[in-house]
C-alpha cells in the first residue's frame, strides 16, 4: 500500500548505532530545521518576487491569487520530474506550507488512491478527503470568522509599515521560514499528521485575524507569508468579511484558486506516472 508523503512529516529514524544514535538523531533535526528554514524561505521569496512583479499588472486585489496559480505551475515543474519529492523528504514543512507544496501534496494523495488499486477514481477520492478535510474544513472556521468580524470590531493589534525593497525580501524570507520552522516543531512535539496540522494552521490563519496578528506577519513578510497556508486562511476571512460588505467576487476567487491548484496537483501526478512509467 502507498502511503502519502502528507501521512507524516520528519526525519527517517536513525538506525541502532550504540552511543552514536543520539548525535545522529541530533545531527538529522538539527539539519532538518535548517531547511525547512532554507527551503521554506526560498520558496516564499520565489512568491514575493512574483507577486510584486504581477501587482501592477492584475492590481493589488488579485496579485495574491494569480501569484498562488504561478506556484501551481511550478509545482507541476517540480513534482513531475521528481524533484519536489527529493527536496521535500530533507525539508520537512519547508516544503508543505507554501501553496505550490499544498498543490504537490494533492499529487502525493492522488498517486496514494492511485497505487492502492482505485485507478483514476481512486486517486480523485483520495483527493476529494484531502480537499475537505485541509481547505474545506479550514475555510468554513475561517468564514464563520469573516462573518464575526463583519459585525463585531475586537481590538487588534497594530499593524507595523511594510519593509521597502529590497529589506522586503529578507524579511519574507525569514517570516516563512520561521513559521515553517515552528509548524514542523509542533508537528514533530506531538507527533501529528501533515493534514490535521494544515487544517489547524489554516484556520488559525483566519481566526488570528481578528486579533490582527495575521496582518501584522502579513505586513512584514508581504506575498512570501501571503502564499503560506496561514496566508491563505486570511484570504478567506478577509474575502468573507467583503462579502458580507456586498462584494463577494474575491471570495470566489479565493475559492477558484484552490480548486485550481488541486487540479494543477492532479495533472502532475498523471504526468509524473506517465513518466515513470517509460
């Protein structure tokens, strides 16, 4: 049976050495951190370069979702000739928290329905459970959250002057790559599976801004914190709250990117067996 790379989220245990097994436990979280941080951050300033380079072309509103589309497509890049796979099994949340991991991580939960016999079918159900259970259930937290903050103001915290360039790509950088750091620590403390850490850290994406907090990472790590799974928990809300306002196109929006990305995760799983197949 093939197992999700999303079923867990680590280093692969160090095999019985003796008194060496503790420094090569230490040795192998100690090199996971440092790329989940690298890796995390490098991805993230790959999305802040995006989406400043689209803002004046598509506009302020909608630079954030074509910039989640543009990751879609290097996912596919990645995960076909298999190099997502090999950066991701040293990298941890590096390589999952931002939105072209997530479209990589539907790739790995179709080609698991794919390969335990269920065909095409199989790999779109196995698709369909991850969907509901990461953005489906996330999203409804975080609108029911947009819909709070529609009616009721809670106090907030200040929201800081975002970097100017080219401060703004370190700061991206080092944003992502903490909160990737810190989701891979939480993970690895309680031993949780990939997809009930996503889901609690996309609604908490939404819920957090309430309290402002999530604008604040957003203010200072820009499009890099914008194309984590947090960022998109915001998105959610915030899109929520204008809907509630009388505009509900960019909730749609919002909506359309993730099936989007889930369909860019389909297409390289089929790309990626057509070509292991050869």
């Amino acid at each position: 049976m093939r197992q999700s790379k999303w079923d867990s989220c680590g280093p692969r245990a160090a095999r019985p050495a003796g008194g060496v097994i503790m420094a090569e436990k230490s040795q192998s979280k100690a090199s996971l951190y440092a790329l989940c941080f690298l890796v995390g951050g490098a991805y993230s300033l790959i999305g802040q370069l995006i989406g400043v380079a689209l803002e004046p072309v598509v506009g302020p509103a909608f630079a954030a979702p074509c910039t989640l589309l543009c990751l879609g497509v290097l996912a596919v890049v990645l995960y076909v000739p298999g190099i997502h796979q090999r950066i991701a099994a040293v990298s941890g949340f590096g390589s999952i928290l931002p939105f072209n991991g997530f479209a990589c991580g539907i790739a790995d939960a179709f080609q698991a329905g794919h390969a335990n016999g269920g065909g095409f079918a199989g790999g779109i159900r196995s698709v369909g459970r991850l969907f509901l259970h990461v953005i489906v259930l996330s999203s409804v937290v975080n609108m029911l959250a947009g819909a709070l903050a529609a009616f009721v103001t809670l106090p907030k915290l200040p929201v800081p002057q975002a970097p100017a360039m080219p401060l703004a790509l370190l700061a991206g950088f080092v944003v992502a790559g903490l909160v990737c750091i810190a989701f891979q620590a939480v993970t690895d403390a309680g031993g949780f599976q990939v997809p009930n850490v996503l889901l609690v850290g996309q609604s908490l994406g939404g819920v957090l801004t309430l309290f402002g907090i999530t604008d604040v990472l957003a203010a200072v790590g820009g499009y890099s914190f914008k194309i984590l799974v947090m960022g998109a928990g915001q998105a959610v809300m915030a899109t929520t709250t204008l809907a509630f306002a009388g505009n509900a196109l960019m909730l749609a929006v919002t909506w359309g990117t993730f099936f989007a990305l889930a369909l860019f995760g389909i297409a390289a799983a089929l790309l990626n067996l057509r070509l292991r197949s050869r």
